[in-house]
C-alpha cells in the first residue's frame, strides 16, 4: 500500500469531516454540502481535469469529473461517494465529532464510516488515476454528490430527473462493501448488490381537543399516537428468506445447529430475541424482516401545555424486503396496528423499492481480484444491506451497483454496523489504505487496455 496515497486519504477525510456538512433533512438551510464540494473540487483539479458543478438548492452543490476513454463503446464506471452526514448528539461522543482527529491510529468524526471515508478514498484514487496518466478503456467518473442522507432530492435523484447524461455510467461503486466473515480457513468479504426499499409514511392521528385540567375520558391524540407507537415497536411479523440471505448465512460459516435456526422461519424470531449481542440481532433482524421504526412525532398545529392536542402526525421509516410493496406493507400496518388501524391516516413521503444488481459482471470479477491481492485467500460474498444508498437511483437507470470497499480484517462488522449514525463514529487507517488502493486496482483492471 502506498503510504503517500493512505496519508491523502486520511488528510481528505479529516478535511471533509470539519467541514461539517450536516443534513437534518430540510431543502433550504441545511446540507451546506458546497464546503465539501469545494474541497473536492480542489483536490482533482489540481491535475488538470475539469469539473462540473451542480447546485440545485443554494449551497448544496455535486461535483461531477470525467477522464475521457479511448473507446466509446466501452463500458463506463463511476466512483460515486456522498458529502452529507446526519446530525449527531455531541454529548455522547468521547471527542469532537466534527474534529476529524487521528487519535490511536482511527480518523474520528461524524461521515467516518458514512460514507466520508470511502468518497476520500474515491477522490484520491481518481485524483491518482489522473496523476499517472492512465488512459482507461471506457470513462471513469467521480460523483461527489448531496443529499444522500435525506433521500437525494437535490442530490442523486436530482440528476437522474434533470441531468442523467452527466451522471450515466454502465457500472457504479458507492457504499457499503467490504467487510470481512467467514473463518480463517474460507474468509469471506461482503459487498452489497443490493439494498431494501424504503417508504417512509407519516401516520396521522386524531383525537378531540379539550382542556388539559379535564383529561378523563379524553380524546388525546398523543395518547392514542403513544399507543400507536408501541404497537409498531412490538410488532413481529414472520420473517421473510431471499437467495442473498441464504449466502449471508453461508459466508458466516457459524456451526450447524446455529445455520439452521437463521434458516428456519419458525424459529429465526425467538432465536433472535434470545441473542447476546443486540446489534448482531438488529442487523439479521432488518435483513429478514420488513421493519417499521417511528422516528419523529409532531403536530401540524401549536402544541401548547394545557390543551390536549387533535392531531398528532409519527414519521415512520418503513424498509422492505424485495416484492413488497403498497398492499403487503399496508397489510403489515393492519396487523400491527390492530384496532388502532382505523384511527390512524397515512401519506407516503418518500417511496423507492428494494433493487439488486446481478453480480456475473467483469466489475465484480475485477473486483474479485483486487481483493485478492491483499488477501488471497478471500472470495467475494454478495450480499444485501438494510439501508439505503444511492445504488437505488442508479439501478433505476439501468446501471450495474455495487456497495463496495475494502476494510481491516480488524474491524468486527457488529461493531461497525453501530457506528453508522451513532455515537463515536471513527475508522481506522488502515482500512482506508485498503480501500483507497482497492478502488485503484478495480479500476485498472477493468479499464486497463
């Protein structure tokens, strides 16, 4: 690995990082993505190459660059990493969440893990492809793009609708990939060819307003919400088993007994409410289940101390698991909500179905061999993640998408996993040296001569 090239990667990170691009989730105020264009824009230009600019929304810009290739006909990749992060609770963090600090050999910071380190290790390595010269067969793209975090309204989903030819690539590389299982003897590294769905659904409750001295036998829209929220909480639906379930399970190479509980439907539930390590549940939960978590609940009126309210709205992120759609998760609402299902409205904020990529494609094998030059041994695990990305938007173009990087074998996935919007959120240097050489080499080999 190429010290030099490891030291841009984190340096970059770092910068990003203290740019502080948070999306809570608004259009206008909020993102300021433009600072980590900036950055960006400086780091590749610095070799000559042009970039376009994008600001569909006032300080909130993308970044598209381009090498041209040799052949038109050939397939073209992109690089695409998002510049936006979630907001953060600095009271639980152990360091400043927005100071990029290198401490014990981990970058630290909110976007650390997402997706800030592997949209560095992006731009170095296209910054490098540039540097040396490398004259690929079809394009090679960067897209440092907005808004990922809140949906890709003025993001990816923007240039789908209003730019698609700046954008258009025959195979894309974003998050998340590249985390190891398996055992000494058949390890295994996942990358994501495909992701759930989301639609996010806003449950609007009603009640009767009245005066907060006389609660008996109210009508109080929160308290019928609060029970709402409960329902949806305890709601356990069967599980629901896809080919890319059956590999994750394989990769893991846990013992017999422990394989066939995951892949037993009438007995991956209990198994998983009994398991020692909540996060571990959480993670095969969400890859088994359609998952509703209530996550916000406001009123479209002025909440004051001593009325009892008339309408409530719950924001619920709805994630589901691919064929479902409309009717199946309004068939999952009615039964978790019961009695309560007739008490409550429902409008859709944001809709995209789970998508998946096939993986019997010279990317996947180009990527097969990049991994294998660090480790040998290796074989290359397809799997499905239980966010969202902007893979989404790019399959609805017709492109091939992979969540894709190269981590430590250091960094346990559990304990991965937890950092992705929570508290401490780091990674360590030597997965971003790996990342960063591992999009070089996926690169040269595909679009070598």
């Amino acid at each position: 690995m190429d010290e030099r090239l490891t030291n841009e990667s984190v340096e970059l990170l770092q910068q990003l990082i203290r740019n502080e691009c948070v999306n809570d989730g608004t259009i206008e105020g909020t993102g300021h993505e433009s600072r980590n264009a900036d950055t960006l824009q400086q780091v590749i230009e610095g070799v000559g190459l042009d970039v376009q600019r994008w600001e569909p929304v006032d300080d909130r810009a993308s970044i598209v660059a381009r090498i041209e290739g040799s052949d038109p006909d050939a397939p073209s990749i992109c690089l695409m990493g998002h510049t936006d992060v979630v907001p953060v609770n600095e009271d639980g963090w152990d360091n400043d969440p927005f100071g990029g600090e290198l401490i014990d050999g981990e970058v630290w910071g909110r976007g650390a893990v997402d997706m800030l380190n592997l949209t560095s290790s992006m731009a170095v390595a296209f910054r490098h492809l540039a540097d040396t010269n490398f004259k690929p067969k079809g394009d090679v793209i960067f897209f440092g793009v907005a808004d990922e975090e809140a949906g890709s309204k003025v993001g990816a989903q923007w240039f789908a609708e209003n730019e698609p030819d700046a954008i258009r690539a025959d195979y894309v590389l974003t998050e998340n990939g590249g985390l190891h299982s398996g055992s000494p003897e058949a390890p295994s590294i996942g990358m994501n060819v495909g992701e759930k769905g989301i639609e996010w659904r806003t449950l609007r409750v009603r009640g009767t307003p009245g005066h907060g001295s006389r609660p008996f036998r109210s009508d109080n829209a929160l308290v019928t919400a609060a029970a709402v929220v409960q329902r949806l909480s305890e709601y356990r639906p069967a599980p629901k088993f896809t080919e890319l379930w059956r590999n994750q399970v394989a990769a893991m190479r846990l013992d017999e007994e422990t394989t066939a509980i995951l892949l037993d439907e009438s007995r991956l539930n209990d198994h998983l409410a009994e398991h020692p390590l909540p996060d571990v549940a959480g993670h095969l939960w969400s890859c088994t289940h359609c998952t509703f978590s209530p996550n916000m609940v406001g009123s479209p009126t002025t909440l004051k101390s001593n009325v009892i309210p008339d309408t409530i709205d719950i924001t619920v992120d709805i994630r589901t698991l691919p064929g479902e759609g409309p009717e199946e998760i309004q068939a999952h609402l009615d039964a978790a909500l019961g009695d309560l299902a007739d008490r409550v409205e429902t409008s859709i904020d944001i809709r995209h179905p789970s998508s998946i990529s096939r993986h019997d494609t010279p990317l996947w094998d180009s990527m097969q061999k990049a991994v294998n030059t660090p480790f040998p041994t290796a074989t290359l695990n397809p799997s499905m993640i239980v966010g969202f990305t902007d893979s989404r938007v790019y399959r609805e173009m017709g492109s091939i998408a992979y969540g894709a990087g190269l981590f430590s074998p250091s960094l346990e996935p559990g304990e991965f996993g937890s950092r992705f919007h929570g508290h401490n959120e780091r990674i360590d240097v030597e997965s971003m040296a790996l990342t960063t050489q591992f999009f070089i080499d996926v690169v040269k080999d595909m679009q070598g001569a």
